[in-house]
C-alpha cells in the first residue's frame, strides 16, 4: 500500500480535496445486513430494503459490496438475480465485518487536480467505545485499499463520515456534541480538530451546528440534520411544535440562517419537514429525511411511513432538479438507529 502520510504532507498540501456527493460516482460501498441484534425487526426486512437499493442505484454506479463470506455471496446473488439486478455491476469483497455501518467506518475518498484518488482512513471507535463488537470494522479501509493501492492518509484521530458533510468549494458542516464529544478525540480541542479537517479534507470553512436528534446513538451526526444539496445551499430538519427534537433543529437553523460559505456569502437555508415519532418496542428511533445519498442520476430518501414523506420528497425533488429523487421505505432500516447515508459511502469518479 502506498501512502503519502509518510512524506509528512497532508492531503492539502499535495492538493486533495473531499468532493461533494453530488460529484460523479465510481461507486458506493455497501456491506450487507446480517445481524439481528442490529436489526431488531428482522434482518430479512432489511435485506429486502438493500435489494431496493442496489436495484435503484446499480445502472448508475457499480456497487462494491461487502459479504462475509462465500455462502452469503451466493446468497445474494441469487436474491440480485431474481430481481433483475446485472451481477456485473455488482462487485464483492469478503471479509468477517461486523456492522453496515460503512459511512462511519469506510475510508473517506479525496481527488486533486489531477483527477487522482486517494483515501482517508480516520480511526472509527464505535462511536466513543459504545458498541466493542463493532471495532474490528476499524480494518474496513484497510482492507478496501489493499485491492485499490490508493495513496492512504492517515490522521489518527477518530472520525466518522456521517458527523460531516461538504459543498465540495471549501465548506464543512459538523456538530460540537459529535466532534467535541470526550469519547472520540479527549485531547484535541475545537481549534485543533479543524485543523485536521482543513489539512485532510482541503477545507476552509467550518460551520459548527449544535446537537443532534434523539435516539441518535451516534451522539449528533450531521447527516440527520443538515446536508448541502448544492454549493450554496443546505436542507435543515426542522420540527414544528413541542416534540423533543424541536428545540435543537431550530437552535441549529437559525446557526445555519447566520453562517457563511468559504467566500464568506450567505446560504441558502430550505426547512426539511421531520417524520412522525418513529419507535420500536418503546424506543425513539433517529428517523430523518436528511439521511439520504446523492446518486450520479438519483437521490434516494428514507421515507417513514409518515404524513410528512410526501412534503419532504417534493422539497427535494425541486432541489434536485436533473435527479430523479426516490423514496425507499426505512422503517426496518432505522431499527439499527441509522439509514441509507448511514450505510453508504461514496468513492468518486
């Protein structure tokens, strides 16, 4: 594996920069579903929701796809098959993973000018030590660039990929309860943290949101929250009314309302309905319309089953006007406590 970390330079120093998602797509990481004390409601529901997606995004974007191993691929396979799914665009890693979780623990892909790939790979900790069966996905890049021999970054700080999101011009969205949280990096403070985001992500403008939503076990990732849709603009969840979520999205819009871009201009803030209250066994659930992924010709939306899927869908179709935008239904899917952003990764062309 080759790795420019040794020369002691930074992404930004040799001139890499993290794209936004709306930028042409290689390929989507994906690792398929298999535990059920993740997905409470049956991983068989959840299978079936990961078939949906492939389906949609396949013709679009090969899918690099995860498998524990040979049995499994069979499995899925012949799942593909059935449903009309071109196996050749369809491409298989086996490793004994963990989780789905792949935005988190996947390596973040940067380009430079030169139209040249390289990775990130940020220390993924289970989301401050939570969950000590999910570790070992800490290999995940790893074992992604043994087969892609990509220049490798290493920051060695902990960082997950749903706690940020970019405009691709310089221009990063993150939350104090994620990246200040004492359970990821107890020995960086805020100034230090963005300087690491800065050198490895080639960005110049930092907008600090607040918290996030409840039964967020991520503790505030952005991608439930606020996402750029374009350059100068950004959806922001917002609840209307005297739920638990309504206090916060509104403290984190009205921050939005007063930040600036990297040429120091306003954005331009559009209010993304939130679901109904999603639970489970008594549980709230992290049910957001702003977790969805940008695909090259489609944007697929979680949708709840909820009053408000139709409102959310219309606001960002009219925001994507040259993508065909689509509802997958994640009712099963949120039961892990995350869903579609939260399961993908995006390696640009």
């Amino acid at each position: 594996m080759k790795s420019e970390h040794t020369l002691n330079k930074t992404p930004l120093e040799l001139g890499y920069c993290m794209p936004a998602e709306w930028f042409k797509h290689q390929a989507v990481w994906l690792a398929w579903p298999h535990d059920p004390t993740t997905f409470t409601s049956g991983v068989e529901k959840v299978e079936e929701t990961y078939v949906q997606i492939v389906k949609l995004l396949h013709k679009d974007e090969c899918v690099n796809l995860f498998v524990k191993d040979e049995v499994m691929k069979e499995k899925i396979k012949g799942l593909f098959v059935k449903r009309g799914i071109d196996l050749r665009r369809i491409r298989f890693f086996k490793f004994d993973y963990a989780d789905v979780w792949f935005r988190d623990y996947g390596p973040i892909f940067v380009r430079n000018g030169n139209h040249e790939l390289a990775m990130v790979h940020w220390v993924f900790n289970a989301w401050g030590e939570k969950y000590e069966e999910l570790l070992r996905d800490k290999q995940i890049a790893g074992i992604i660039n043994r087969e892609m021999r990509l220049n490798c970054f290493e920051p060695g700080i902990v960082l997950e990929g749903g706690s940020i999101d970019v405009n691709g011009k310089g221009t990063l969205l993150t939350t104090e309860q994620c990246l200040l949280n004492k359970n990821r990096n107890p020995n960086l403070n805020k100034e230090k943290i963005e300087k690491f985001l800065q050198d490895y992500l080639g960005v110049t403008r930092i907008i600090w949101l607040k918290c996030g939503i409840a039964g967020d076990d991520t503790d505030g990732h952005v991608d439930d929250l606020a996402r750029f849709v374009n350059p100068t603009t950004v959806v922001c969840a917002y609840e209307k009314g005297n739920d638990e979520n309504a206090a916060i999205l509104r403290e984190n819009y009205e921050i939005l309302c007063q930040s600036t871009d990297q040429d120091s201009k306003k954005l331009n803030i559009v209010k993304l309905p939130m679901p109904a209250k999603v639970e489970f066994n008594k549980k709230r659930l992290p049910a957001s319309y702003t977790n969805f992924y940008i695909g090259n010709k489609t944007v697929l939306v979680p949708i709840f089953e909820s009053e408000n899927d139709k409102a959310a869908l219309g606001i960002l179709q009219e925001l994507f006007p040259k993508r065909k935008v689509i509802g997958v239904n994640c009712v099963d899917l949120i039961c892990g406590f995350g869903a579609i952003h939260c399961i993908s990764q995006q390696q640009p062309k």
